[in-house]
C-alpha cells in the first residue's frame, strides 16, 4: 500500500538531481506530511486548492530511508503517515500529475 505526498513539480525535480526531497515543514514541523489514498483530498482541497503544478507522489513506505510514524498531530480524528527525515527518492514509486478540477478542486486520478 502506497502512501501519498502533495508535491510541486519544480521541487521534485529538483529532489530528483540531488536523490532526496526536502520541505519547508521537514524544518519547521520535523516531518514530510502525507496521506493515505483516502485522506489525500483533504489536504489537496484545504491547502492546495487551485494550484496547477502540482504531482502526487506514490510513495513505498517499505522502502523509506527515514522513519514513518502515523498519527493524530491537529487533533483530527485521523492518523496521518508522517516521515521525520528527508526522502528518498528511491522510495517514490510513482509520480502522477495532480490538476486542479475548473473549479479549482481536487479529484483522485483515474490511474491511481
């Protein structure tokens, strides 16, 4: 079962060249947010709604180089895989494109 991470495309790209990715809550927060399948439009339509460059990382929690711990942190109801550390990118085993809908929300792709 694959986990899921919300990703900009210029980011990944460039965690690709240098074989990990890194964000901005990886300082602030201590970890890379993710979801499961079922959980990835909550975050898509909160933070992300409208944005067009946007890729959904599939990601192999078998093969993390960085701890993955599930849980609770705002409260929710819903324990959210979290990765404290960096990612490998090894570890992303799919990358699939994430468009806004004309409305500017968030649908699951097909291919997923």
């Amino acid at each position: 079962m694959f986990i899921l991470h919300i990703a900009h495309q210029g980011v990944w790209e460039t965690a690709v060249t240098l074989g990990q990715y890194t964000v901005d809550s990886l300082e602030t927060e201590g970890f890379i947010h993710c979801s499961t399948a079922e959980q990835v439009l909550i975050p898509a339509n909160e933070l992300f709604r409208e944005q067009t460059d946007l890729l959904l990382l599939c990601i192999d929690p078998i093969m993390l180089a960085s701890p993955l711990v599930y849980e609770d942190c705002y409260k929710t109801g819903m324990l959210f895989p979290h990765i404290y550390g960096p990612l490998n990118v090894t570890a992303v085993q799919r990358v699939l494109k994430f468009p806004p809908q004309a409305d500017g929300s968030f649908v699951l792709p097909p291919t997923l």
